[in-house]
C-alpha cells in the first residue's frame, strides 16, 4: 500500500519501514523524497532542528542532540504520530555525542551511536500485536532483558537508557543504498531538465532587491545569472499569479554566496522552486530566511555559523554547518506541478524497399512468345576539346614604401581645476566656520561616485544582538544643525538619501529598542556611495 499507513492516513513527512522504495511522481522534481523535509546524497552534520523528516545518503555527525519532526508549530500539525513512516534514513552511520528525538522512526544503514535519553515516539494502528513488533524492530545487543516500549495513550515511546537502540536497514529488507542511487538519478536529471528552461518572466532589479514578475497561471521561470562571481545581495520579491509556481534558476558558476537575508515570503514557500544550475558550494554568509524549496543535487550546502533557516524541500550533494549553529529546516513541502518534458526522439522511418513486379503466372498449356528488346542507338561521337591556353605571366609585385617614423611619445595628463571647500577660523569667534574657495589641481578620470545621494547598509552590530536602526540625516548651518529627514532600518538594511551636494551633512545610526544593560552597542556600517562635498558620522 503506498506510503505504508495502516491506519488509511497519508502522512506529509517520510516514508513507510516496509517500503523504502524510490517512486518517481510527475511533475514532482523531488519525487517521492517530497515526503523528506531535506535528502543529501553525501554526508551531513550539525543540524539541531528538522521540522520534518531527513534522509542522508551517507554518514550523520553531531556533538549535539538533533530532533525531528515535530512540525512547525511544534504541535505536529504536519507531521503527527504515524505507526510506519520512517523520519531519519541514514544510508550508513549515525555518530550523536547527544540525544536524537524522533516522532517517527529511525532506520541505519551502518552503526549507530546517540546519547542516552534518545526517543523515539511511533503512533498507534489499534493491533493487538504491535508492541512485540516494535521490540522485534528495536531488539539491541546487550539491551535490558525488560525493555519494552512505553505506552504513552496515543502513541508509544522507544527509548534508549539502557542501550542505544535503532533499525537496522538489513533487518526490514531495506536496501538503503540503491534507494539513494535511484534518487540522486531521478533528481539529477530532473533537474537538467529543468535548468534547460527559458525563461517566461521578467527580473526587474533595483538597488536593494529583485522583482521577479510573471504572469503565467502555470509556471513562471525566471533566470538569475550572477557569474563570475556568484554574489547573490538582493532580496528576492515575487509577483506571480495566484496559484501559480515560481521556479528561479540561478546561474552562480562554482561557488554561490548568499548575502541577503530574505527570500520569497511565506505565502509562496511551497510554490517557489530555488535551482542551482551550476554551482558545487552554496555559501550562506548571513543568517537568512529563504522561504521556498532548494534544488542543488550536486552542490555542498554551507549554513551560516548562527543560524538561517530554509522552508521548503531540499535536495543537496551534501551539508556542513557550525556545531554551534542554529540552522534549521522548517516543512513547507513543494507542491510539483512541473512542466518539464523532454520530447521524445522518434526515429524516422526506413525507406520502403523498391517493388519487385511478380510475373502473372503462365498455364501449361500456353507458352507466352518472349519478345527481343530493341536495340539502342549508338551515341555520338564527342567534339574534341580545344587546345588549353597557357596562363599568362603574373606582374612583379610594387615595392612597398617605407613607414614614416613614429612621433615621440608624449603622454599628455589633462589637470582641471575645482572649487574645494576648506574650513578656516572665523576672526573673532571660536566656533563660527567659514569656507574658502581653493583651487586644486587632479588627473581627469571618470567619477563614479554618484553626486547628491547618501547611500549605505547595515550588516549587523557590535553586541550581536539584532536591532532595527534608526539613520537620521542632518544638514550642518553654522553653529546648528538642522533635521532632513530619516529611515528605519531592519538587520541586513539599506537606506538612501537624495539631497544637494555642496552643503555639509551629518549621519547619525542608532540602534532601536536597544537593551539598557547593552553599552558597547556599535552598528556595523558601510557607506557606498557619498556624493556630498562633507559627511560625518555621528553615533
């Protein structure tokens, strides 16, 4: 029966212990790994939190403990106590130095070790046999002859204080190895087939973000090419019919690094498909939010070292994060409903062999006269060729002439003046500025700075904490200075001000909400361009 459920419910998150099997789905590039919050086909480490279940094709490292499926309310509103579904598939080894906490169960392919404490919570199917089939799964070596499972009311506990206990793949027939084979392939060449797309809408970029817009109420693709240096800095925003997907492709070279902290919103997570075309390492710089599914079969993940999370499905070549990470998967699986086929190659058809006429047969009695084929004409003779005529004799090349001599170098550096202001002491006062025109003398060059704009970003702050920002911009009149205008700003934020260039200005950055008990708070600041003749910071 598919997905294994007894009791007639589909569960959203994993797969049956009596069927691990590969299922392609159409239109469903993540095929029945859709039922996996994340699968990495190579090794994986460090994860705290899956709001799902989690398939690793390789080994499972952690000095930490790990928990699985609780759903992202914590309430199991997704996921839910199942009898059968498989939440962690591991294709060799789990070595935990903490516990793992499972609502589902656990099957290894190689050895398995986690801290004492681990439990793992199976849902009941009414049967009065279950129990027994429950310790026939988890039987361990050396375990308490009176283990058993817990009876907790709606569900039973496995727990493991007195051995570390899990399924071993050969003990239910699972062949783990050729489960990931067969999903690295169908993955793989679902996503070629993807990433052969063109592309139907429209990426509009501004300074701080990228709309992508498209109107299809199928499928939208869109491209995003950030070669040869593979930086991704803008928020990514989309306006797409109701109902519809968004699959983004990403065009990265080998590395890709994430350096803004939003992608998508959580309305579109399980209709928004990310595809790495290109890339073998996706580096996430800043602790970002990327609501939608990631589609990477071949690259290495890298999670940020605080945190981050990714909403959606996930396929990757393999993961690493920080121990001390904070990086999490939240369930919001993709829908499907690709579009993508390769048409079939039809060979054409060979050619009919030529017709033999079949001779009308004779009877016996009457013998056809055969008649003689005419005779052709003889052809005519061929009039003779006339006689070739010799080439005529090429004319002697001119002479060439001699080149001039060159000029002498003279490289010539062009100097323009321009007013600079300089402030002098005003006689008779001590705070009183003026300005005096000097004229100062520089190689012409093309200006790229940007006159009359003030703009700049925020990365972050000194105490770690995270904080809106407050940037109010002052114009500076004698002794006095004199409010412009300002802008909230969130983590990871921009701002920009457009305003005249000659007068002089002041920039003051303060953290809101700021904890009274926090005095080294400093944002982190960076000013791209500052097309105004005189700024100061203020903090």
């Amino acid at each position: 029966m598919f997905l294994g459920q007894r009791d007639g419910r589909i569960s959203h998150a994993g797969l049956p212990y009596d069927d691990i099997t590969w299922y392609d789905i159409a239109g469903q590039p993540f095929g029945i790994a859709s039922y996996f919050n994340a699968i990495v086909f190579g090794d994986a480490n460090n994860i705290v939190d899956i709001k799902g279940a989690f398939a690793v094709g390789r080994d499972f490292v952690s000095p930490r403990g790990f928990s699985l499926a609780y759903g992202n309310d914590g309430k199991l509103t997704e996921t839910g106590y199942s009898p059968v579904s498989v939440r962690f598939l591991v294709g060799r080894n789990i070595s935990m130095e903490g516990p793992l906490v499972v609502i589902g169960h656990v099957v290894a392919g190689g050895s398995f070790r986690a801290a004492k404490g681990s439990t793992y919570m199976i849902g009941k199917d009414g049967r009065s046999n279950q129990i027994q089939e429950l310790m026939d799964l988890y039987q361990a070596q050396n375990g308490s002859p009176y283990w058993k499972p817990a009876d907790r009311g709606n569900h039973y506990a496995i727990s493991s204080y007195d051995v570390p206990r899990y399924i071993p793949a050969d003990r239910i027939g699972a062949d783990v190895t050729r489960f990931f084979n067969e999903a690295r392939e169908s993955i793989v060449d679902f996503h070629q087939c993807i990433t052969g797309l063109s592309a139907n809408g429209e990426v509009i970029d501004h300074f701080h973000e990228k709309i992508l817009r498209g109107n299809d109420p199928i499928q939208n693709v869109f491209i995003i090419d950030a070669r040869p240096n593979g930086i991704l800095n803008k928020e990514l925003r989309f306006e797409i019919p109701e109902g519809s997907i968004a699959i983004v492709i990403f065009r990265t070279g080998n590395n890709a690094h994430i350096q803004y902290g939003l992608w998508g919103e959580e309305r579109l997570a399980n209709r928004t498909l990310y595809v790495f075309e290109d890339a073998s390492n996706i580096y996430m710089e800043v602790p970002a939010a990327i609501w939608g599914s990631i589609l990477a079969p071949s690259a290495m993940f890298h999670g940020h070292q605080t945190g981050g999370h990714v909403s959606g499905n996930a396929a990757l070549g393999s993961f690493a994060v920080n121990a001390r990470s904070g990086f999490e998967f939240h369930l919001y699986p993709f829908v499907g409903g690709v579009v993508c086929e390769v048409p079939e190659q039809i060979p054409p058809p060979a050619p009919a062999a030529p017709r033999v006429p079949v001779p009308t047969p004779t009877p016996p009695s009457v013998v056809a006269p055969i008649e003689e084929c005419p005779s052709c004409p003889e052809p005519e003779p061929c009039p003779p060729c006339p006689p070739a005529k010799p080439c005529p004799e090429p004319e002697p090349c001119p002479e060439p002439e001699p080149c001039p001599p060159c000029p002498p170098d003279k490289t010539r550096i062009e100097y323009r003046p321009y007013p600079v202001r300089v402030p002098v002491p005003c006689p008779g006062s001590r705070t009183r500025i003026i300005y005096r025109k000097i004229m100062v003398r520089e190689k012409v060059r093309d200006c790229k700075i940007i006159p009359g704009k003030i703009f700049g970003c925020i990365w972050g702050c000194s105490c770690r904490c995270s904080h809106e920002y407050i940037v109010k911009l002052y114009k500076i009149c004698d002794e006095s200075k004199e409010y412009i205008c300002s802008e909230m700003v969130g983590t990871c934020g921009c701002f920009e001000f457009e305003v005249p260039y000659d007068d002089c200005y002041a920039l003051e950055v303060c953290p809101k909400g700021r904890p009274k008990n926090i005095k080294d708070c400093k944002p982190m600041l960076t000013l791209k361009n500052v097309g105004v003749s005189n700024l100061m910071i203020v903090n």
